[in-house]
C-alpha cells in the first residue's frame, strides 16, 4: 500500500502551471487530488521510497521528508498561490483525507482569496562577527564583580536594541510592498539576542521589486554591523494561521 505525505490545497485552474514540478519529486511521485474547484498536492511514496517514508521514527528520515516537503512548497508558491499543509505523520489511507478536505473546502477557498497573489519572505538580522573584547582585570571586590555584570547585560540589551532598530530600517525600506510582517521564533533559537527573524508577506508581482532594495539595505546595515539574510519566496505559513482565525 502507499502512503502519502500532503504538501498543500491550489486552484485546480492553476494545475497547468505546476507540470514542471509534478514531474520532479525527490523523494515521492507527486500527484493531486481534485475536490470543488481545488487540488491538494501530495507526495506518494511506493516501493523503497514508500519503506524509507515509514520509517517516521528516524530524525534522519524526518529531516529529509521535511526538506522535500518545504521544496515542494516553495516551487509552488513561486508560481501559484498555495495554503500550505503543516507536515505531521504520512497517511496511509487517502479516503480519509479526502473527506477532510472537502469538509474544509469553504476555509481552504477563503484562505486562497485572502491570500491570493502572496507570498512569505524571511528576514533573519544578526551582528556581524566581530573579534572578542580582550579580558578586562578580574573584579577584587562584590561591587567591581556587579558592575562587570552589569557591563556584560548592558552590552547585550544594546545589541539586541540595534537588531530592533535595523529590523525597523528594513521594513522602512520596503514598506511600500509589505502588506503585512510578524516575529519568527527560530526552532533552537526561540527568543534569541543575537538574531531577529521577521517573516513579510509581499505580493508576488513585487519580488524582483524586492530584490532590487536588497543591496542597498544590506550595505546600510554592514556599515552598522548587522548582516542581512532574505530568503524566499515561501508558501505564507506565518500567516495561515492568523488569517485561519479571522475566519
């Protein structure tokens, strides 16, 4: 039997425009699965592939179904617009998920109007690597050892006001094509001074926009010893579940 790994819900009418990727799965055969006027987009795993899929139990295994999945994702939504699915276990029966789907199909159309045309960019700020301040003398009394503490918090508070400050230049900057940003918690990082992440979700129409800013912002913010990442475009998934809510 095969087991499949759901990737997401697109229009059925922009099919067409996804036959490049259909035809280029990794590590399963992609195919689709028709309901109202929409298709989920699915992974199928048969044979060996389908044995290394069932092996969910393996972080291995589990990082390389993910990265399938967020590449399959990202081809997607570079093209057409997508509800991302979030991957949780494969599923061994495709009755089952069919009827879920089509019990949702009223908030997948919604989701695919109110994010239409839209896609997710992340933005990731950190300080630029810079040589380690030489020791100062050890603290002879309680008092020197709190101030060097205090030093120490300052330092990093400052650090993470300039992280703040170069996230709000960068959003400054391309204002004019954002329609909407939220903070990122970085699985491992979580709530982390030395970094800021912040996804935008952006028109698709306005990526090369975009791209046109970048080099501008980065050098700005290399002057201020901050480095600049942007990656992109990926399926809105930070904002899925907000627009979810509102439903």
């Amino acid at each position: 039997m095969p087991a499949f790994l759901p990737h997401g819900i697109v229009h059925q009418r922009d099919l067409p425009s996804l036959a490049r990727i259909m035809a280029s799965g990794q590590s399963g055969r992609l195919e689709v699965l028709p309901f109202s006027e929409m298709a989920a987009v699915l992974s199928r795993f048969e044979g060996e592939a389908q044995a290394i899929a069932e092996a969910f139990g393996s972080s291995t295994d589990i990082a390389t179904l993910a990265i399938e999945h967020h590449r399959v994702l990202a081809e997607i939504a570079a093209r057409v617009d997508v509800v991302p699915m979030r991957m949780r276990a494969l599923l061994p029966d495709i009755a089952s998920f069919a009827g879920s789907i089509e019990g949702h199909a009223g908030d997948f159309r919604r989701l695919l109007t109110v994010l239409g045309g839209q896609v997710e960019l992340a933005v990731t700020l950190r300080p630029a690597a810079r040589p380690a301040p030489l020791p100062g003398p050890a603290p002879t009394d309680g008092r020197g050892y709190l101030r060097q503490r205090k030093a120490v918090k300052d330092d990093k508070r400052h650090g993470t006001l300039r992280l703040e400050e170069a996230m709000a230049l960068v959003e400054a900057a391309l204002a004019p094509w954002i329609s909407r940003a939220c903070d990122v918690l970085v699985p491992l990082h979580g709530a982390n001074p030395t970094r800021r992440d912040r996804a935008l979700l952006v028109a698709r129409e306005n990526l090369d926009a975009i791209a046109d800013q970048l080099p501008a912002i980065a050098e700005r913010l290399s002057e201020a010893g901050v480095t600049l990442d942007v990656s992109g475009p990926w399926a809105p998934f930070h904002f899925l579940e907000a627009e979810a809510k509102h439903g």
